[in-house]
C-alpha cells in the first residue's frame, strides 16, 4: 500500500459512514469496514469515489491500512457488540493504538472498557457525538473522554471534524471532558435535556393549538417569533419549520402523524442514575413518563370514549397566553438546564471526575440537538463562578425567571383549568417553588418514617440524632 491512513471507522450505518466522510472531506485519509462487506463495497463506489478513502474487507486490513498510534473508531450498536469487536481487535493492535466509541453508550460501560483496555496496554475513548446525520457529516458536537493520553491524539482530527461556533466560526465543539466514561455520561445529560426541550416545546404546541385553536400558519409565526428571541435555538427553529410542511395531499403532515412518541433509552437512563445519586432530575423523568403515556395509545383512546374533564378552549386574552406561553417555556428550560448541570455536578463528585461544566455548555453551542444561544449564557455563569451551586443562582437566569414567573404560574394554573396536561411544566415549577422554600413538608415526612420505622430525625434546636416513642407521647383524646 502505497499511503497509511490516517483514521479507521468500523460500522458504516449512516451516523458511520457520515464521519467517515466528515473526516476524509478535513484532509484526512480514512480506512472504513463494515461486518456485511457489500456496504464498504457501495461507499467506495459511490459516495467515497475519487476520494481519500481505502475500503477494508477484514479488520485485519484495517489495521495494517493505518499510521502508528493507530486510531480506530467504533460506530456500531451500542452493548455487547462493541465487547465483542474490542476482544477481535485487541490481538490486532499494538501499545499504544487507540479504540474510539462514537455510539451512545452508557458511560458504566465506557468506564469498565477504558480499564480494561488499557490493561492491554492500549487506549480508549468512549466518545459522544450528538448531531443526527447531518451533523456527524457536517460537523456534530463531540465529548470525548477516557484514557487522557489519547486526547492529544484524536484532538486534531476530532477537533476539526466538529461544529464550529464564535464570532470567526473557529471554536470547534469538542474538548477533552474527563477519564473514563465521562464523555459518555455528559452526552447522556444532553439527550435527557433534550428530551426535557422536546416535551416543552409539545406542551406549549398544545396549548397553542387546543386551548387558543392556533392555525399551523398562526403557529409557525409564533415560532418563528420566539425564534427570534431569547429562545433561539435548533429545537425551536425545525419545530417552526414543521408547520409549513404539506403533506401530497395538500394538508399539513404534522397533523397526520401518529401521536406516539419513541424512545431510545437515554432519557431513562439520566433519570435512573438521577435517582441513584439523590439528585431531582424531573424534566427529563417527566419527558420520559410522557412518551411512556404517548405510548398507550389505544388504551387513550379508549379512556377518551369514558373519562370526562373541562373544555380545553381559553376564552381569555390571545395575544397574552401566547406571550405566557413563552414565558412558561423559558422558564421551565432554565429549571431544565439546572437540574442537569446539577447531576453532571454530582456525578463529578461520585466518579472523580474533573469536569469543566462551563466547557460542557460550550460543547453544546452548536452541532448537536440542543443547540441554543442560551448556552452562550451558561457558560457566562460557570466562568463567573466555577463552583456555581445551581444555575438559578446566577444573577441572569435569577432575573430571566423572576421576568417570566407570573405567566408561567399562569400558564400551569390555566393548564389544569382546562385539562391540557403539562408534566414538563408544571414539573420545573414544582422544582423552583421547591428549591426556593427554606422549609419543605419533610418535617413531618420524616416524622412518619419514625413514627412506624424508627427511622429517626434530626431537630431545628439542637444537633444530634433522635428518635420518639411516638404511641407513647401522643395525647390522648379527649373524652
């Protein structure tokens, strides 16, 4: 062979075979195979003709194809497959070569695989790439993690295969977030947000269409307006975009989609490890108990022909629910975001990793799902203080929810007037009211759990632990 590679991809589905070209398309020559070989096959014929591309039809011929440290990267399902292409390929590497997995992997995974390969004495990174086709082709948001030593590695090429974002177009959304599984967890914390942005922006749709009966033309202008806004992002931009499509017979498509929702599996996974660290991650559990009901479709519909409730149109003023709507939406992603950045916090303390959560906003500022000028200002926050507690502290997003609290109260109360459900919302306000309150109910919560466990408690006026006997020193009724 004439020329090594530079880069070797292994799965050339469309996320693969996307990076594949994304990286070739930089200057980069790239080695490419695929189990069923027909696929390299038809790349070299088709999309990758003429270019700097070498198809394999072993990985043995991968991995003879490449440059010392070799680089291979892993774009194929996520779980027992990728145990079983690392045990092929370790006997194939040599000391210091590097195993890179694109696919969304829970990061205990990642964090047992960067062990155990670098016992074999080479190096992993566990790596997440967000941004659909069309970013892993054009430039996705990527959050590499694992053996540090292969940072200085992969830097180039993933650095200039990421979406760019500043003023010159030339801070690239990908850097270094921490050892082992750390990459894959804080792409995991941006799929639960996202599916937080994404049942939000459904909440307020409905609210728009049931309660005010918005037109799909009416409803693209007000997305188009807040658009334009502090709300700017992608989610906002291709929800907007969603209502002008026409479907070949001449109605809107949107209107003639299923509405059941899918799901793969991360936003279940924040909300699991959330509550194994103790921390309220509700959105993104309310976002996934949303699709789980959307779900239910049949049992919907049947429940409709029997269960009643209130007529959902709002007979107040239009053009202000529209502006509270707005107001609601905001506001709820703000909780969104904190609750998040609040568990990548904890599971920083939990796992030993040294994260930077101002450069973790900065690695979501463009290519990936939940890309937002919002973001701008999280990492305006953590750069102000990098042990910030909660985003809500930060004087702007304090300011940002005290402007927009009174329509967002609104909002929720006018939801349940009208039995439109709003889990999202109303979730991100129970979590505010709940986060700002000196004092909760807990007091007499834990009274309970003493009461019949003999769970004990702890006392306002003095420290120490205690337990009552509570059947003891109850009063006795009077006669």
């Amino acid at each position: 062979m004439s020329e090594l590679c530079d880069f070797g991809l292994i799965g050339l589905a469309v996320m693969g075979e996307n990076l594949a070209l994304n990286v070739e398309s930089r200057g980069y020559r790239v080695a490419v195979f695929n189990r069923t070989t027909s696929k390299v096959d038809d790349l070299m014929a088709g999309r990758a003709k003429g270019k700097q591309f070498v198809g394999c039809h072993s990985l043995e011929d991968l991995v003879s194809s490449l440059k010392t440290p070799r680089q291979v990267m892993m774009m194929v399902k996520a779980g027992p497959a990728v145990d079983d292409l690392i045990e092929t390929l370790i006997p194939l590497l040599s000391p210091g070569d590097i195993l890179i997995d694109g696919g969304n992997t829970f990061y205990a995974d990642t964090e047992r695989r960067t062990k155990y390969v670098e016992s074999k004495g080479l190096l992993y990174c566990g790596t997440g790439v967000s941004g659909g086709e069309e970013g892993a082709l054009l430039g996705p948001s990527m959050m590499p993690g694992g053996s540090e030593a292969a940072w200085p590695h992969v830097k180039p090429i993933f650095q200039a295969i990421a979406a760019k974002v500043g003023p010159n177009d030339d801070i690239p959304c990908c850097e270094w977030v921490g050892p082992r599984g750390a990459g894959h967890y804080v792409k995991m914390v941006h799929n639960g947000i996202e599916y937080g942005d994404m049942q939000m922006i459904c909440e307020a749709y409905f609210l728009l269409t049931e309660g005010l009966g918005l037109s799909n033309e009416e409803l693209y202008d007000v997305f188009e307006d807040w658009y334009q806004g502090e709300l700017n992002s992608y989610l906002i931009e291709i929800t907007r975009d969603i209502f002008s499509v026409m479907d070949d017979d001449g109605g809107y498509l949107v209107d003639k989609i299923m509405d059941r929702a899918g799901a793969k599996g991360t936003g279940k996974w924040m909300s699991q490890l959330a509550l194994d660290l103790g921390v309220p991650s509700t959105l993104v559990t309310e976002a996934v108990y949303a699709r789980c009901l959307s779900a239910m479709k049949e049992a919907r519909v049947r429940a409709s022909k029997v269960l009643s409730g209130p007529n959902p149109k709002y007979s107040g003023d239009k053009t202000n629910f529209i502006e509270q709507i707005r107001d609601a939406l905001y506001a709820s992603k703000i909780c969104s975001y904190a609750q998040g950045f609040v568990q990548m916090q904890a599971a920083a303390i939990e796992h030993d990793w040294p994260l930077n959560f101002g450069d973790c906003a900065m690695l979501w500022r463009g290519g990936c799902i939940i890309r937002a000028v919002f973001l701008d200002r999280i990492k305006e926050a953590f750069d102000a203080d990098p042990k910030l507690e909660n985003l809500l502290l930060a004087p702007y997003f304090q300011e940002a929810v005290e402007r927009s609290q009174d329509g967002w109260r609104h909002v929720v109360a006018s939801a349940a007037q009208l039995g439109i459900p709003t889990p999202a919302f109303s979730a991100a306000l129970a979590y505010y009211d709940g986060y700002r309150r000196e004092r909760l109910p807990a007091n007499l919560l834990q009274a309970q759990r003493d009461y019949f466990g003999a769970h004990t408690f702890e006392r306002l006026d003095k420290p120490g632990t205690f337990h009552a006997e509570w059947i003891q020193l109850r009063k006795k009724p009077k006669q």
